[in-house]
C-alpha cells in the first residue's frame, strides 16, 4: 500500500491520501483521543501517535493536526503506519453509530437555503477537500449564513479570508439576499 502526503496551507495539518476511499459519505471530524475511541478505530490509532491534536476523515483522505512543538517528519512514519495497519487489517473507519456530517439544513427560508447548500456543494466543499479540510453548513438567518470549517481549514491561517473573500464573495454574487458569511466554532 502507498500512502501519499500533501501539505496543506495550514502548516499545523497534514493530508495522507490511502489511494482508497476512506468515508463513502459525508466527513468526521476528531478533536479529541475520546471522541475518536468512540466513534472511528483509525482516528483512534492516530491520536495514539504523540503530538496529534485532530483528525479529519473525508471521502478519500486523512488529516491530521498536531502540536506546534512536534515536528512532521518525526511523527510522518508513526501516521503512516498507523494508518497503513488500519487499511491493511480491514477494520472499519467509523465505529457502528459514529455518524458522519454532511451539515444542517436549518432556517425558515427553505428555498434559499437549498440554493446556498447546493452553492457550498458544488463550488466550495470540493475546493477545500482539496485542502484537506471540509466545510459544514449550520443556518441561514437575517441575511448571514453561519458555517464551520473543519479538517486543515479549522484554524487555518489563511481561513477567514477563505470565508470572507472567497466563499462570501461567491455566495452573495449568486445569492444577493446575502451580505455575510460567519464562522461558528
């Protein structure tokens, strides 16, 4: 099995791509070593490596978030064969229960808000998938569309100009009933 990595622009993260498909729906994503022994067997084993502080699982990638004090090429070859024993043992990504999250479809303006998921859908969740990260949808409300950004995205530095210029930009170009996009933690 050959694993490659990708930099992300979050210099905290780092994307390994199995060369298979890792969620067949949706994404997840792990703060914590308990939230992962209770939902994912393989996020599970990369919070077992020293230094991990996140894991995300998309569609055919892993990120992983670490420390600022651990450095990733000592910590590349333990995620790599951590991640290399889960595929190779067959184990399930997700524990049975362990959801994934494709976002919220909230808000009273249902037409609109089907509109802006599709938006997120179709021109955003692939572009930062490419990133390593994902975004969720939470509500449309007066005018502002609440979204979290997770995997490298989270606590990227580069984040809020993503969400402001990028994402706000395209959304109210679309959408004009829109006049800002904000981050929910």
């Amino acid at each position: 099995m050959f694993i490659q990595t990708e930099t992300t622009p979050n210099p905290a993260t780092l994307k390994f791509l199995p060369g298979r498909e890792v969620l067949a729906a949706g994404s997840a994503d792990f703060a914590s070593a308990d939230d992962a022994a209770a939902r994912s067997p393989l996020a599970a084993k990369l919070f077992g490596v020293e230094g991990v502080t996140g894991v995300f699982l998309g569609s055919d990638f892993v990120t992983v978030t670490k420390t600022d004090d651990k450095d990733w090429h000592l910590m590349k070859p333990a995620l790599l064969g951590a991640i290399m024993e889960h595929f190779t043992s067959g184990a399930a990504t997700l524990a049975a229960g362990g959801e994934t999250a494709h976002g919220a479809a909230e808000g009273a303006d249902g037409e609109l808000v089907q509109q802006i998921i599709e938006l997120l859908d179709t021109r955003v969740r692939p572009a930062v998938a490419q990133d390593g990260g994902d975004i969720l949808f939470h509500k449309y409300e007066d005018g502002v569309v609440y979204l979290t950004m997770q995997g490298s995205c989270s606590g990227c530095p580069s984040s809020t100009a993503t969400l402001k210029m990028g994402i706000e930009n395209m959304l109210r170009h679309y959408i004009p009933e829109i006049v800002e996009v904000r981050a929910v933690a």
